[in-house]
C-alpha cells in the first residue's frame, strides 16, 4: 500500500456547496495553455537524451533496491479501426489484419527482451495489475488476443492479480468477446462512450447507439467493475444535451465514470481540424456543463474521486480515497496497490519511482529498435529530490484538494512554508478569488476551487518551460 498522509482534510464536496463560477476569472485561467500533470515533468518535457542505456540503468535501480515494487504492467495496442476526431491518443487507423497481427509479434519481443533483461540481472518485478489500452485493445483479432494472454501468463500469475482492465470501443466488441475477455482473465472493463447524442457523436465521427451498450452490457456480470468514459465540451454539444446523456449513463449505472474535458490541437492532431472549431462550446458554457454535471453525479449516489472521476461509494477508488491511499499517476487513478507502471508498445510510457520514459512513436522505428535488440525508449527524464517533491504535492492536488505541511515536513525533512515560500505567495491571488484557503498548516480548495485545480499545479511547476504535449516533439508516425 502507499504511504498514508498525515490526516488530511479529505474535502467532500456537496450540491449546496458548489460556486457558480466567475466568467472573467474562468476565461483568464482556462485559456491559459498548459498539462495536467498526470506526470510532472509532463511527457513533452523529458529529455531526448534518456534513451536506452538510461532505461536499463534504471530497471536495475528501481528492481534491485526495490525488488517488490507493486507494478502495473500497461499494453498499448496502437490501432483503430476508424478515425475519432477527438482523439489525442497514439493510434494509428488500419484495417489490415495481417501487418496488425505482425506488428504485435514486435510487442511480443519487446516483452520478451524484458524478460531477458530481467533474467540475466536477477530481477523478478511484482507485476500485480495489467491494463491494456490503445488504440483499440478491443479491436486486437482474437487469434493474437489468446497469443499476447498466453504471453503475459509466462511472467504474471493472471489468476491472482488484483485487477486487470481493458479499454473497449463498443463498435468492435459483442457478447462473444466479453465472454472470451473475462475467460481470459480480465475483470474489468472500460467503454469508451463519450456522449449519446447522435449530432455529437456525427461531429466527432463516433457513432454509436445506446442499444448497442445495453446489449453489451448484459454480460456485466462477468466483470466486477464497469466503467464509463465521457467527455464535456464536445462540438454541438449543449448543457441540455449533455444533461440528458446523464440521464442514460445513469440508467445504466456505470460503477465509474471518467469525466474529462475536450481537448483541441489540430496544431498537434491533424484530425482534431476535421471537428468545426465554432461549435465547441466556450469556457464558460463548459464551466457551466462541469457546474450542471457535479451535483447530478452526487445525486445519483456517486461520490467524486481526484479531479475528474466518480464512483459508487463500494468502488475500491472510493474507499481508497476515504482510506486516504488514491494515487494518480498518467495512467490515472489507482487505489492504493501501485503507484508505478511498466508500459510497453509504442508511446508506452513508464513510471518507476523518479524515473520516467517513453517508447517511440514511430512504428517503424520501434520495430528497428526491437530488431536491433535494444528497448525501444526514445526519452524519459530521472527526477531529483525537489521534482520528487512538488510531483507529490500536484498529487495531493489532484487527489485530495487539499496539502497537508507537516506531512511534507515528515517525508521529506522539510519546512514547507520555507521551501515553497514564493510558492505560497503566488498562490494569494486564488485566495484572493475565493477559490483557495490558506491555514498555519496546510492549504486546501475550495468548492469554487475545483475549477482551477490545475492553475494552482502550475504554481508549483518551477521548471520554466513552455507547456509541450507529448506528441509535439518531432513524432512521425509511420502509417500500417
């Protein structure tokens, strides 16, 4: 289990306690770009120079003083079988069966030079979660679906691991996959749904009819965990729509939702441009669908996790998150088992203790590189003390709104009103709005807070970089 904070105050947030919010202010901030620090240093910020032989080093590092790490083990299956506007995913659209099964035959090696490495150096991780995700995992044929589990069954005892979870587009699943997915191992399950509108599911070229959950979703009992992938802030989408595509995540009652905002680079993702710029709404209509969603949540028996999840008050996020043990990292929310990832497949990225990295986005050159026997990491960045430090107060953040001094003071052997001193000061002018309490020992957010959980992040972001997503390094990705 992760470390227990010191008592913090675990803020749960009411209907009659929520702030309309302020639009000069939400303009002001929301319109500032910048990461969500599910990693920190954000992923377009590590360093081209951590490649291969950094990766290795580190993998001794980590496994050799820490040879029980509880680690997830994180797939990524990079193709789609169409092309998503919204998408800001590493994935590549191909309906060619033959080269995606001979591509995954280079996951498979990747895998196994792990395993060699892990072998010749006495290593032996804790692999206690799987997650596979994409692209499209669900769209893996099942031939090669039986190879990669029989694989991944030579190195991880599959039938006594906590969780493991697979991303599903509903477009390439039936009754007959689930069932083969739950025989294999898995326990839960993701549907990518996004919204039910059918105007917005055309805008963003994601057509899929409720029925066709409703019919899925009568093998949920195989699985102890269904969760729910919506996105606000959506083209043609309206508080009103949205309202009534709750209305049918409610009916069919999820056990998690993930809630997040749109994100739009076509700068970044050429297919971002094929959504009409004008009718995303603003920031303020947004702000406003995140204010009409929030106590709808809470209404229907939810209860909100870290900055952008619910979940059923018997759902292990949420007793995690009153045991005061929820971690996020970039994979997202885990509850207490792990707080570190192994990825593998291109743009799979790793987190182990204060080392983070990156494989290649390029499919040919991942292939070169795994040809070449040599893991196929093309960046990654090793934290010193203090990254270490302001990454776990963004986690408190994120996690708990709220940062509790002596807990820092403890960990690290810190005064932590010495040391962020000027971060402290910046943070006055959200005071200042209401949005932010600072007491003798600790800072908390509040209600009207939550709209700028990530604005107060960037206060503790010290780095002085220009914000860079992770595929605006130079990618090029190779078509199959």
């Amino acid at each position: 289990m992760l470390r227990k904070p010191n008592n913090p105050n675990n803020i749960n947030l009411t209907k009659e306690s929520l702030v309309t919010p302020n639009q000069d202010e939400i303009i002001k901030y929301h319109s500032r770009k910048g990461a969500f620090y599910t990693a920190f240093p954000s992923p377009g910020l590590w360093e081209d120079s951590f490649q291969y032989p950094q990766y290795r080093d580190s993998l001794k590092d980590v496994y050799g003083t820490e040879p029980d790490l509880p680690t997830q083990f994180y797939v990524h299956f990079p193709f789609c079988k169409t092309q998503c506007w919204y998408c800001q995913c590493f994935q590549v659209v191909s309906r060619n069966q033959e080269k995606m099964d001979h591509f995954m035959e280079y996951m498979f090696k990747e895998i196994d030079l792990h395993l060699e490495f892990f072998e010749q150096n006495g290593i032996k991780p804790n692999f206690n979660e799987i997650h596979l995700g994409g692209g499209t995992p669900s769209y893996i044929s099942p031939q090669m679906f039986d190879k990669m589990i029989a694989k991944l069954r030579t190195f991880i005892d599959i039938d006594n691991i906590e969780e493991f979870a697979i991303e599903i587009d509903p477009r390439t699943t039936d009754k007959e996959k689930l069932q083969a997915y739950r025989d294999a191992g898995i326990n839960r399950v993701s549907f990518g749904i996004q919204d039910f509108d059918l105007k917005v599911q055309k805008a963003i070229n994601r057509v899929q009819p409720v029925e066709m959950i409703e019919e899925l979703l009568e093998m949920r009992h195989l699985f102890k965990g269904v969760n729910f992938d919506l996105i606000y802030g959506m083209p043609l989408q309206t508080r009103e729509s949205l309202r009534k595509t709750l209305e049918t995540v409610m009916r069919l009652s999820p056990d998690r939702i993930a809630f997040s905002i749109l994100g739009y680079r076509p700068d970044v993702f050429r297919h971002n441009a094929n959504i009409n710029a004008d009718d995303i709404p603003g920031f303020i209509e947004k702000a406003y669908m995140w204010e009409d969603s929030f106590p709808f949540f809470l209404e229907h028996g939810y209860e909100r996790v870290g900055m952008d999840h619910f979940a059923r008050p018997d759902d292990e996020l949420t007793i995690a998150k009153n045991n005061e043990v929820l971690f996020r990292n970039q994979m997202g929310y885990s509850p207490g088992r792990f707080a570190d990832n192994l990825g593998i497949g291109p743009s799979g990225m790793s987190r182990l203790k204060n080392y983070y990295t990156c494989n290649s986005y390029s499919l040919d050159d991942y292939k070169k590189m795994i040809d070449e026997k040599t893991f196929p990491v093309i960046r990654g960045i090793t934290l010193n003390r203090d990254l270490e430090i302001r990454r776990d107060v963004m986690n408190k953040i994120m996690v708990y709104y709220h940062v509790n001094f002596t807990y820092f003071n403890h960990l690290y052997n810190i005064e932590f009103k010495d040391y962020f001193k000027k971060e402290l000061e910046a943070m006055r002018e959200f005071v200042e709005i209401g949005a932010l309490e600072i007491n003798e020992d600790s800072f908390s957010m509040t209600p009207y807070g939550n709209f700028f959980l990530r604005n107060i992040c960037i206060i503790f972001d010290n780095l002085g970089k220009e914000y860079k997503h992770n595929m605006e390094t130079g990618v090029k990705i190779a078509a199959c």
